[in-house]
C-alpha cells in the first residue's frame, strides 16, 4: 500500500518484466490508475505527478445533489 498527497492506493511492481501499476482513491471518489510495461519503477511514481490530484480534490461535490 502507499499513500500520496493524503491518498491512500496500492502499488504493484514486477522487477524482472519491468512492469507495474498504481492504483489510487482521490476524495473518497475517484479511482486514479497509472500502468505501465517496459518502464522503471521511479518512471511510474514519475507519471503519477503529472496528474492534477489537487483538481480531483476539488470536484469532489461535483455533480452531487444533497
């Protein structure tokens, strides 16, 4: 399991195939998934960056109705 930025998910990495994922629930509402196949370990957390977490948190509301 990891956490990132108060983001609780899981990452799974093959050494040997050079492959893996990370998965990640944002505000308790969105599923956040990253793949990745002939690719570093340190390149996968990488991509997890350009991804605009901050936004997901704020569109949580979004499109609910109470």
């Amino acid at each position: 399991t990891i956490e990132y930025k108060d983001h609780k998910g899981f990452i799974e990495y093959d050494e040997e195939l050079k492959e893996g994922s990370i998965e990640l629930i944002v505000a308790g509402r969105f599923a956040v998934e990253i793949e990745g196949y002939e690719i570093d370990d340190d390149k996968l957390k990488d991509a997890l960056e350009d991804i605009d977490i901050d936004k997901l948190e704020d569109w949580k509301e979004r499109g609910i109705t109470h």
